[in-house]
C-alpha cells in the first residue's frame, strides 16, 4: 500500500497477439538485474495483467513516476530488456514499450 506520497499508476499497452504465449513466458523468470534495477529506481509494487486480447494493464506505485521512467532509462539492463521485449510491442513505431507508458487518470479509490 502506497504512503501518502506514493502515487499508484496505472498505464495500458497492447501486446502483439502472437506473442502472447512467450510474453507470459519471459515474465515467468525476469532477469534478478532489472528486478533490482525497479526496485532502485522506485518502482513498488508493480503489476502486469494480460488479457487474451493482448490488453497489458500495468499498476505502480511510485513517487513519481516520471522519475522512475528516467532512472530506469539509463540503465544498462534496461536498455537490453527494452531491446529485446521491444517487437512484444504494438504502438508508436520508433518509441520503446517504456516511452509508451501514459499514465491513467484515478477518478476513484476506496482506502
């Protein structure tokens, strides 16, 4: 549960349909190096959901999440995750899975 200057954050990208199976696959076992690079940059709590449809909802909680977008950004491991999930990807050719995460408006929370 976030403190009172946690923000939670919710973003939508679209997986390709084919590469469901192994999406969910390399989700299984993500590289220990990007699990602590998260954590370093102030990712807590992070969830991916996937629906059949290729619909990932993913969930945050952060202080801002702008900030650990960028801490994350310049890590090597992340480079290479980004590199290598990239064609996972629908969406804005030319723009990484991470530059496509638009944070969602929360218009209700029950505490």
């Amino acid at each position: 549960m976030p403190d009172g200057n946690h923000k939670r954050i919710c973003f939508l990208l679209q997986v390709k349909k084919d590469r469901l199976a192994e999406y969910r696959e390399r989700h299984r076992a993500v590289w220990p190096e990007m699990l602590n690079a998260l954590h370093s940059a102030g990712w807590n709590n992070y969830s991916l959901f996937l629906r059949d449809d290729g619909l990932l909802i993913g969930y945050v909680e952060t202080l801002d999440f702008q900030q650990a977008l960028h801490k994350m950004s310049l890590t090597e491991i992340n480079k290479k995750w980004q590199a290598e999930m990239g064609d996972f990807f629908e969406g804005v050719p030319g723009r990484k899975a991470d530059e496509q995460m638009e944070p969602i408006p929360e218009v209700f929370h029950l505490a």
